[in-house]
C-alpha cells in the first residue's frame, strides 16, 4: 500500500512538473526570435481632432515582450477623452505641448475656483477638481493600472504622443491583450480588432462603446441623480461616432492651473547650480550600497549581525509567519470604512490592516445594503473580485471595456459572482438587507468610483466633462454635483414612500 501511494506521488508529481515544463518551455519559445522586423501601426482609427494608431500586439516580437504599442496625434484644442487601462502606460511626448490630468481614487480635489469666478452666472457653484499638469516635447508621463488620465492640446503644434502598455504587468489580472476603458463616447476601441483576432468572435453590437453605456438608465438616473436626457449623453447614445476618441473643444477649454514660468533659469544661476548638486549627489555611491568585492550574501549576513533593519520595505518590526495575526473581524465591525445610516456600510481589509495578506495577495470587502439601496458604479484598479451573497438579493449590473452589459441579473444569497479587473460594476438591493463579502486578487486592492462625490467625474475640471460628454456646461455641474453621496446611495424618496 505504502509503495502504491509511493508511485502515485511519483506519478502526480511527474505530471505536474512535465505540465510546468511544457507551460515554461511554450514561454520560452515566444521569445525564441529568429528574425525582427522593424514595424510600422497597422491599425488608424481617426476621430473629430485627430487620431490613434496601433501596433499589432498579437505581433510575436510585442508578445515576447508583453507589451502592446500605440500613437495617438491630437490637433489644436482636441481633448483626448478620459480613459483608463488594464495595465501600466509609460507615454512619451514625440511632439507638442499641452495639458493632461491622472484621477487619483480618494486623493483630494486640491486646485478650485476663486469664490468670485462664477458671479454673474447666476449660481454659486465652484468648480474643483484634481491636480492638472502641463506637459511638453521629450516628456515621459508614467500612467498607473486603473488611472484615469486624459490629455489636451491647447497649442497650433499637434501633439504627438506614443503609448506603451506594460500588458505583462503583476498588475494586469485580465488576459495579455491590451484594453481601454473609456468613460465617454461611442467610439472604436483602438485594441479590439486584435482581440478579435485572437478570440475568433465578434463581440456583440451596443447602443454605445464606453463604460456607462452598458448601464440600464435607471441605475444611472438613481446613481448620479440626473435626468435621462444627462444620462443619454453619459452613454455616448446617437453620438455621431466620426467624433471619436479625440474630440475638438470649442472655443478650448477653460482649465484651472498655476501661471506658467516666463523663463527658465538661465545656466549658471544659483537655483541652475542647486539643480546641478542635487544630481550630483543622486550620482554618488551611497553608504548603504555594497562595498566592492562584496556580494549580496555577505551583505545581507553583515547587516543581521548588527540587527539592521534590510531594505525590503519593511520597517524592521515585520511579522514572522508564525506569530502573524492571521483573524480580523470585517461582519460586525463597530467602525465601517463607509457608512450611510439610510444606505448601508461597507468595511475593508487589506495587508495595511492584516499584514499577512501581503504574502497571500489577497484581500476583502464586507457589504450590506438597505432595500432600494445602491452601490455606484465602480470599478477594481488592480484586482480581480469574486462576490459572493450571504442574505437577500440585489440586482447587479457589469459593463466590459466595449461598453456591453455583461451581467444584468440578480445575485441571491448563495451564489457567487466574478468582477473582472476594471470591468465597472453597480448594485441595488431587493431585499430589507442585502449583504455580501467580496474576495480581491491584490493585498491593497483599490477602487474607482464613476458616480458621485470624490468620483472621477467629480474630479475632473467642468469644461473637461462639458467637452467629453457633449454637455452645456450647466449640465455638466448637474453630473458632478448632483449626487452628494460618495459610495452608498440611499433609497429616493419615492422609493422610500412606495416600500413603506
């Protein structure tokens, strides 16, 4: 008996290794080159101020490298409309000058209006929005996982900008084909004629191709608190698609930022010489680094003897496996992340809370939801999430990067649903109380709201959304301002009235 489980062992791990083998030697193989090819984009997608050219990524010289390229030209005063990727961008500035803005999740909305601006107007509102930046020829813009960024030429100089998507990114939880998630329009995504190649199907027609185009209108009339004809230009619905991914602002764009610099500093000054220093010192060894002849064994063995801390990350008071808090509470906390007292809680762990979880790459969400109640829509920026309903029922709703509703159905307790990275997600609870746990494939996984306060709409100048949406600019202040609320959106009162 003891040599049959023997053999058995034998034969699974046999199997097993020859499985690896054969998954390690195909990855291999793609990079096994015999002949490169200098490549021009085979793919042009022209838009109303401009256009995007891309790459092949199914190309085997791009999939040894998983990465996937692109060119995006803007002309004067063309808006790049608001987008975000399943993986991280590094963008170089072939040529031009402009304005491009990052919507950071949680992070403050720290440039405004002076109180004054809008008098006259009839109104007191006050546009405020995330940190704008300029950019100019030469630049490299680092764009992370999940961001959503946007850019602006306000220059005669067209701007030239070439894309590359790290696509074999840790970050990057879908498949090896690049996506752009965009928040408006109706247009082409620039990546899904290859996925189309590569899957051998074509993905099915929609009223429009941006995240919220999937949504049912009512879930976005209730989550942003807008009338149907805002929420029918959210959508992108009879957008004349020549306009595209690129749109042209008229009379450009009114954008809140610091006076620029009237001249560099000329060679020689004294702020040109403390630039000089600091690079300097940038340059010199530091004493932390290894001394020569030394390897990094010795190092590592030196610096624990004298009970340093290692430069891992960790602050030196770092759990061992052994002794790490393995249990947090999340079901009954007495102290939600978020809290409605007519909507609901919500409560997270991540590896900031339980530092095991850094080793696992996992974390947790704890939801509950009063009747009529809804999550807005979001989206993960870097993790897979699996939900799973522990009582009641709500009606949920998924939207992949070609704007399709790719689940529309009610969740009952029980059941359990897959949330793709970045694929946007809602809900809104059928039941008293409506509760679920969410499982996410990153330690530190975040979230990106579309709706409400502190949303990336919210975050974004009112021009910019006038400009992306098609809106006048009063409705545009409608769709930032109208929902008060940041994630948990309490019932309407005609809803409240109806269920009592």
């Amino acid at each position: 008996m003891a040599k049959l489980l023997a053999l058995s062992l034998s034969l699974c791990f046999l199997l097993f290794s020859s499985c690896f083998a054969l998954r390690e030697q195909s990855q291999q193989n793609e990079c096994q080159l015999e002949r490169l090819d200098a490549l021009e984009p085979d793919n042009r997608i022209e838009s109303e101020g401009g256009l995007i050219e891309t790459w092949n990524p199914n190309n085997r010289q791009f999939r040894c490298a998983s990465v996937a390229l692109s060119r995006a030209t803007l002309q004067r005063n063309a808006l790049r409309r608001p987008y975000y990727s399943n993986a991280p961008q590094e963008i170089y500035i072939q040529q031009g000058n402009g304005y491009f803005g990052m919507v950071f999740p949680s992070c403050p909305e720290t440039f405004e209006e002076p109180q004054q601006s809008e008098q006259g107007e009839g109104g007191r509102y006050r546009d405020s929005h995330q940190k704008v930046n300029r950019f100019r020829e030469g630049d490299i813009i680092a764009v992370p996982t999940g961001i959503v960024f946007w850019m602006y030429n306000d220059q005669d100089t067209p701007v030239i900008a070439i894309s590359l998507t790290d696509i074999g990114s840790s970050n990057n939880q879908l498949d090896q084909m690049p996506r752009r998630f965009y928040l408006a329009g109706n247009q082409e995504q620039e990546f899904l004629r290859y996925q189309h190649q590569q899957g051998g199907k074509e993905e099915q027609d929609n009223d429009g191709n941006n995240i919220f185009s999937g949504f049912k209108r009512d879930f976005l009339e209730d989550a942003l608190n807008v009338n149907r004809h805002i929420v029918d230009r959210l959508q992108g619905r009879n957008e004349d698609e020549e306009k595209g991914a690129i749109v042209k602002v008229k009379g450009g764009l009114s954008i809140i930022t610091p006076p620029e610099r009237q001249a560099r500093h000329p060679r020689g000054s004294r702020q040109e010489e403390d630039e000089d220093e600091d690079e300097k010192e940038e340059r010199q060894p530091s004493h932390h680094k290894s001394r020569r002849g030394e390897d990094e064994d010795d190092k590592e063995k030196r610096h624990s003897q004298k009970g340093e801390s290692r430069r891992h990350g960790d602050n030196g008071l770092e759990e061992t496996v052994c002794t790490a808090k393995l249990r947090l509470n999340i079901g009954s906390s007495s102290s939600p992340d978020i809290y409605n007292p007519q909507a609901g809680r919500i409560k997270t762990v991540t590896s900031l809370d339980l530092p095991v979880l850094r080793w696992l790459k996992l974390s947790a969400e704890h939801g509950s939801l009063r009747k009529n109640a809804m999550f807005v829509p979001h989206y993960n920026l870097n993790a897979n999430s699996i939900l799973y309903a522990l009582k009641g029922r709500a009606r949920l709703q998924v939207v992949n990067c070609n704007g399709n509703t790719v689940f529309d159905e009610e969740l009952e307790a029980g059941r359990a649903l897959t949330v793709p990275q970045n694929y946007a997600v809602a809900a809104k609870s059928l039941s008293d109380r409506f509760t679920y746990v969410a499982f996410k494939t990153n330690d530190r996984a975040g979230i990106a709201r579309l709706a409400g306060t502190s949303s990336v709409i919210n975050d974004m100048p009112v021009d910019v959304v006038a400009a992306t949406f098609n809106l006048e600019r009063n409705e545009a202040r409608q769709l930032k301002s109208n929902n008060p609320f940041k994630f948990l959106v309490p019932p309407r009162e005609s809803q409240k009235r109806a269920s009592a």
